[in-house]
C-alpha cells in the first residue's frame, strides 16, 4: 500500500477557542499529528508551507433550511447534511421555518429522531 503524505508547516491552528503555531501531518487523508514541529516522515512527503494562514476545524453553517418535515421534496435532513459536508461544513443550525416548525421541546426531539441514521 503508497503511503501519501502531506506535511502542513507554519499554520495557526483553531482548537477549542485556542490558536497554536505548528505543524500538521496528514498521512492516507488522516489527520496523525499536530505539534509545534514535526520533520517530514518520508522523501515523498508533500510539504506546504502555510505561513500566515489558519487551519479550521470545518466550516459551521450557523443559517440551514432542510425543510423537513414539510417540505421534504425541496430539500430533506439526508440531502441538505449530504451538501454541506461536500462543500466542507462539519456542523449545522436549522432554521425553524418547518411545517410543522421545530420551535418546542417535543418537535426537537421528532428532528432528532427523523435524523437519526440519515445525517451525514
């Protein structure tokens, strides 16, 4: 098995409402270190010197319309999840502009029920 890796090096790093100068090593599209310096693991290893740049955890969209339950045929849990994590989003606010809207306790919980096992 080709082993790829990518070393990211100078980047500020956003962690848990901290930033940290380092490095990154990302081997076969898996994060496998961060530290304040890490040394290139083969001849082979991609290099990017990001210097000045940030490195986020993923992008939230703090403004989704799912349209479920009510509409399901514009957009639903599956598809909407599907779209965002393809354009880089890891996490999502829905409005409530659902029929019914998810506005109360019991309507929350038939969202989260509805999502189970279909949001990606």
């Amino acid at each position: 098995m080709i082993t790829e890796q990518v070393l990211i090096k100078n980047v500020n790093i956003v962690n848990e409402g901290e930033i940290l100068n380092g490095d990154v090593l990302i081997e076969n599209g898996i994060f496998k270190e961060i530290a304040e310096q890490i040394s290139a693991k083969t001849p082979d290893t991609r290099i990017i010197d990001a210097e000045g740049k940030y490195l986020l955890p993923g992008i939230i969209d703090d403004q989704v319309h799912f349209r479920e339950p009510g509409n399901n045929d514009a957009e639903n849990l599956e598809s909407g999840s599907r779209a965002a994590v393809a354009g880089g989003v890891t996490a999502v606010f829905e409005m409530p502009n659902t029929n019914p809207p998810t506005s109360t306790f019991k309507e929350f919980n038939n969202k989260l029920n509805a999502a189970k096992n279909r949001m990606f």
